[in-house]
C-alpha cells in the first residue's frame, strides 16, 4: 500500500486530539491497536466519538483493505506515551496496525506502507521506531516478538520501491532518447537491464551523431 493510496480523514481541527503544532517529523513510530475486533474505519471513527474524550491521536491507521490518515503527518499527535515535547510525540508520525480480521495481511499492508514513507523522505530503516522505544509500553504487542524481522521485511520492500524506481526512471530515459533520434524504442526497451555490445554503442552514437 502506497502513501498515495491512504484515505485522507483528518480529526476536525478544534477536536481536542488535535494539537495544532506544526512537526517536521524524523520517524516513523508502530503501533498495534491493542482491540482484536477493530478495523481501521471503527478505529477512525472512534476518535471522533463523543466518550472518547482522551486526547490520544496517531496520524495514519492502517489494515489489509484500507489505511486512513486521522492527523496531518505535519503536525504532532500524542501517540508515544512520552510527554508533551518527547521526540516520539513531537517529532514522529504515529502508525497504528490493526488485529483485526486477517492480521498477517494487515501488517504486510503496514510494511508495505511504512517502506513507502521512508521513499518518500529518504529515510533509512533505522527510522522506524516501536512504541515501546518511547515510553516502554509493550508496544506493537504483536510485533515486537519478532521486531527485527519485521524491520527486515520492511527494509527488503523498500528496496524493491527504490530498484523499482529507478527501473522506471531508465525506462522514460529510453523512450525519450529512442523518440528525439529515431531509435527502435521496442528493441532498446526489451534491452534494459542488459549489457550493451561495443556495436549496438558505436550504432548509437553513430546514429545520434548524423
């Protein structure tokens, strides 16, 4: 599941789980929701709701068919049990993973999300943080038992988005060279990825130099 994916649902702004103070976050923090039974359109739906009246909030909750962003990932959210100004609440994006239903497939779509995250501001694993880093709360309570493969998976997918990344950025460079000098497009594409022969380069050049 790719960040662009995730439902945009925002707490209203004068909730009194919104914070209002603008974060420039430095990690990504894993939750489990700790209720067997929730999805993550109940866990939305409960931050709104009248007898919740904690000012607990988290920024994205994610299982396998949805993930929904309850807090603007610029603004904090107390989430990380460490006080007002501690470094999980006040400078990382809080992701709660659901128990619910199939929960393999609700951590395999928060693996697949958080690796997107760290794409996307160019983070490293070592980003990624459990609850229990913060405040010591055993916390994801399904995950830590094998925290350090769970980190791996995530490290292993973001891998694959960047390769994959960078593949599709060789893939519009072929095309747009093939396109301005009248190369085969559908040779040198089925070639990517390849090792180019001393004549298929001096063909190149020598058709780009005419």
């Amino acid at each position: 599941m790719r960040y662009p994916e995730v439902v945009i649902d925002h707490i209203p702004a004068n909730s009194n789980k919104r914070t209002g103070r603008v974060m420039a976050p430095q990690y990504l923090t894993v939750h489990n929701t700790g209720n067997p039974r929730s999805t993550a359109a109940n866990e939305r739906a409960y931050l709104t709701n009248p007898v919740n009246t904690s000012t607990t909030a988290y920024h994205i909750v994610v299982d396998a068919a949805q993930a929904i962003e309850c807090v603007p990932l610029n603004e904090a959210a107390y989430h990380a049990g460490d006080g007002r100004n501690g470094i999980g609440n006040s400078q990382s994006i809080g992701i709660e993973i659901c128990e619910s239903g199939d929960y393999a497939a609700n951590e395999q779509a928060a693996v697949e999300l958080i690796a997107d995250l760290l794409r996307r501001y160019g983070w490293g694993i070592e980003r990624v943080q459990p609850h229990q880093h913060w405040s010591g709360k055993y916390c994801p309570r399904l995950i830590l038992p094998h925290w350090s493969t769970f980190v791996a998976q995530v490290q292993q997918q973001l891998e694959v988005m960047q390769m994959t990344e960078v593949q599709d950025w060789h893939l519009v460079a072929i095309k747009e060279v093939c396109e301005r000098y009248g190369l085969d497009q559908v040779y040198w594409l089925n070639r990517a990825g390849q090792p180019v022969t001393a004549g298929e380069l001096f063909g190149v050049l020598n058709k780009v130099a005419k």
